[in-house]
C-alpha cells in the first residue's frame, strides 16, 4: 500500500520539492531509491535538491537520476573553493555552466549556520550578486536555506538531537536575526528573484515577520519541510497561521527533506515516511493526531481541503519549477564530468560514479 492509502491522506498525486540525493552510494542504488520513494509517496514530480557541500559530484547525481525518472527536476549547487578563486565570475560561470546542464533551480544551503560560518561572507555579497542577476534574469527559483530554529542559539532551548550534531550556535556564529537581513539585502538587489525560503525560513514564531515578507517581495515563497518545531508553532496560533496560510496559499510548498538513505529491513513506512506523515497530517486532518515522529499528541491542525490542498501539494511547485523539466545537454554533461576529477581528490565511489555518470551521458 502506498502511504496516502495507508494514512487515508488525499489520493491526488502530490509533488514534493526538497529530497536530497547526497548520501553517497553507487548512483544507480541511488536511483532506485528515489524511484522507490516516488511510487510510494505518490510524487508525481520532486526537486532533488543537490548538496555539492556534502558530496562534490552531487550536482551530477542529480543530474543522472532527473535523465533516468520521469518527474525528476534538478536543483543544482554552487561549488565553493574557499579561496581567492571564488569570484563573482566563477560563480557567474557555474550557474551558466549548470544551465547549459538542464538545471531547473538552484539550491543554496550557504545560509545554514556552519556553513555560513565556513564560506565567512553574507548572502547578499557582492560576490554573489552575478549569480543572483543571473537566477532572477532565467526565472530560474533558488532554494534557499537560512538559519535554523531559533532555539538553536540558545543552550537552554535547544533539542538534544541537535545539540549532539554541533547546531549549538554560540557567538562565532551569524546571529540568528541576521540571516534574515543577508536575505533581505538580496531580495533589494533582486526583487524579482523566485526565492523559495527553505523550513518555513524558521519563522513559524514570528507571524508579523512571516506576513511582512511575503507582502514586501512577490517572489518569495515559503516551503514547509519540517523543521518540525514549526508544526508546534503553528498548532499555538492556530487560526492565526489557518488564515495566513489562506492568504498566501499560492507561496506555500509542500517538502519532505527525504535523504537517498538505504533502507535496510525498515518498511517504507519506517524509513522515509516520518516528515511526510507530520506534513501531511497537519495540512489534511482536521482535530488532535498523533504525530509518530516526535510520539506526542498535536492538539490542533489545520483540516485544508480542496483548492488550498491542491495548491500547496501540487500546482505551486507547477507554477515554480515549470510545467516541464528544462532540457539537458547530454554532451555537455558527459564533458564536464569526465573533467571534473581532474584537480580534486575523489574517492574510489564518487570516481566510480562519475564514470558511470559520464558514460551514460556520453551513450
Ligand atoms: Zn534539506
């Protein structure tokens, strides 16, 4: 049984626009596990969102398992050498680069705290400002992703699974609120910029905020990938967010941050379903439910049906990401990977699967 059967949510097909294929394995298991995901879920299309910061060749990953599923649309990264040969031409040059390749967007992860720490400029940099020019010039939308939950920068707030991953923020860090500002300062440069704010841009406790940025910039779109603090959030003002989230029910996507993990002997079910069963849950069912993933009642959901449902898990990531898959140049993909180990230190795997990646690119 799939899992909207199984959880009697909706039987429309949805679309689900943050899964992540960056746990590294050999590139075609990774392809049966989207594959697998897809069928299950009931994903007419997805965005796999590429992390070049966690697996180098990730972008070409992204690429193979989009030229081997249908529904599968490319949210390519920008690689960063830390260094003075990152410029605002060679990050100009890589998003031309990655056009050419069939990108459908773009996904920043720079905004997560230790990232943003390790990169040591803000988002709305100079430095950056050619490859924003060019996103909002292409309509091509950037995922982005800033700051975390704000209990993250407080030790007494902060959930223990979190702090055993080193989120713990202390003064070395970007504060939480300027994450906000580094957005702002891009949106200023790029009004028109498609710019889908990751996690609900962790500002499910801020509806005044949430309610001015929507109003000041068209373009900006919030996803609801847990971040599951959020649904918390949500569940404290819960008419309140009801109402927002009608008034801005055509900027609001449906995500799952499911991971290409293996799934071993869980079920479907017990592996990837857990973001998705909050979500879905919150948005579909109407009283109290049990939400499984955290093993705690939710007192209040929001109950949605009908045309707010379909735009939410459907026919805003249409409108965002396109009707259709922008086309790849196959050649031009098997040239850049067969490069691109050249100058960098690869593992057997990854070496394994460019191989492979520039192979079938090359057929
Ligand atoms: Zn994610």
């Amino acid at each position: 049984m799939r899992n909207d059967e199984l959880n009697r949510y909706r039987g429309k097909p949805i679309c689900d626009m943050h899964i992540h294929p960056h746990v590294q394995m050999p590139v075609d298991e990774t392809v049966e596990v989207i594959r697998s995901v897809m069928e299950y879920f009931h994903d007419e299309r997805i965005v796999l969102e590429s992390l070049p910061s966690y697996d180098v060749i990730n972008n070409f990953t992204t690429l193979y398992c989009k030229s081997k599923l249908d529904g599968v649309y490319a949210g390519l990264g920008l690689l960063h050498r830390f260094d003075g040969s990152d410029t605002a031409e060679s990050y100009l040059a890589q998003a031309e680069s990655l056009f050419r390749m069939g990108c459908d967007g773009f996904k920043m992860l720079e905004g997560k705290p230790d990232y943003r720490k390790r990169l040591e400029k803000p988002l709305d940099d100079r430095v950056f400002d050619r490859f924003y020019g060019f996103a909002e010039e292409k309509g091509l939308p950037v995922v982005m992703h800033v700051g975390d939950p704000r209990e993250f920068w407080d030790a007494d707030r902060i959930p223990r699974w979190a702090l055993e991953r080193g989120w713990l923020y202390d003064d070395s860090f970007v504060p939480f609120r300027d994450g906000h500002r580094e957005v702002e300062g891009v949106l200023r440069k790029f009004p028109k910029l498609k710019l889908v704010l990751a996690h609900f841009f962790f500002v499910s406790d801020d509806l005044s905020y949430a309610e001015w940025i929507m109003n000041e910039w068209d373009g900006v779109c919030f996803d609801l990938t847990p971040g599951s603090e959020m649904y918390f959030n949500f569940s404290e003002r819960i008419d309140d967010w009801c109402g927002f989230f009608r008034r801005y029910a055509d900027r609001i996507l449906f995500g799952s941050d499911i991971y290409n993990w293996r799934r071993g002997d869980s079920s479907m079910e017990e592996r990837y379903a857990h973001a998705v069963n909050l979500t879905r849950s919150f948005l579909e069912k109407k009283g109290p439910f049990l939400n499984r993933w955290q093993n705690v009642e939710m007192k209040n959901a929001f109950g949605f049906c009908g045309e707010v449902l379909d735009k939410i898990c459907h026919d805003n990531f249409i409108r965002v990401f396109g009707e259709e898959r922008r086309a790849a140049d196959d050649e031009y993909i098997a040239f850049c990977a067969a490069g691109f180990g050249r100058d960098r230190d690869l593992s057997e795997e990854q070496t394994a699967n460019l191989k492979k990646i520039a192979d079938w690119f090359g057929r």
